[in-house]
C-alpha cells in the first residue's frame, strides 16, 4: 500500500530500494523454512525471485526505462494490479497495487 510520506524524495527512494531487497531475502527465508531446497518448487520459486530482483535493477539502472514506465503508470497506460487471491492487509483490506 502506498502511503503518503513526508520524508526527502532521494532517502525515501533509497528506504524503497532496501524494504524490497529485505521483503526478498524474507519470502526466500520462508521458502527455505517451508521448502526443502532440493525440491523443485523451491527451485523455481528461487529462479522467479532472483528474475525478480535482475529485472528490478535493470529497471532502475535504465533511466528513459524507468522514465517511460512512470509516465505509462501515471496516465494508467500499465496495468499495476497484480492479482493474489484474496490477499489482506490485517484481515480487513484487500491489497490495492
């Protein structure tokens, strides 16, 4: 969910970046909890973060990349939903990407 934020745009930026490195390092420790690491579920989960996480930095190290998606997010050219189920946030809302 995003939410307003007082914070310099630069530094919050930068606390994006580190949330959505820590939330895959989390959903990995999880998988590995709940998950042999030699089964293949666990393997293709593995190759879809890390696709994940390349992408992302590619993304951002392109820079008219990057530009262009926000200018297609803004005038609502992209779709951003990305369907989960009946995810929640603490059991009431649903997530709104």
């Amino acid at each position: 969910m995003i939410k307003p934020t007082t914070m310099d745009p630069m530094d919050q930026a930068v606390q994006n970046f580190e949330n959505i490195k820590e939330s895959l390092k989390g959903i990995y420790e999880i998988m590995s909890i709940n998950i042999h690491q030699n089964d293949i579920y666990f393997k293709l989960a593995s190759d879809n973060l890390i696709g994940l996480y390349h992408n992302f930095l590619d993304l951002m190290l392109n820079e008219n990349g990057a530009k262009y998606i926000k200018k297609k997010l803004k005038s609502c050219e992209l779709e951003a939903d990305i369907p989960l189920g009946n995810l929640t946030i603490d059991g009431t809302k649903k997530l709104n990407f």
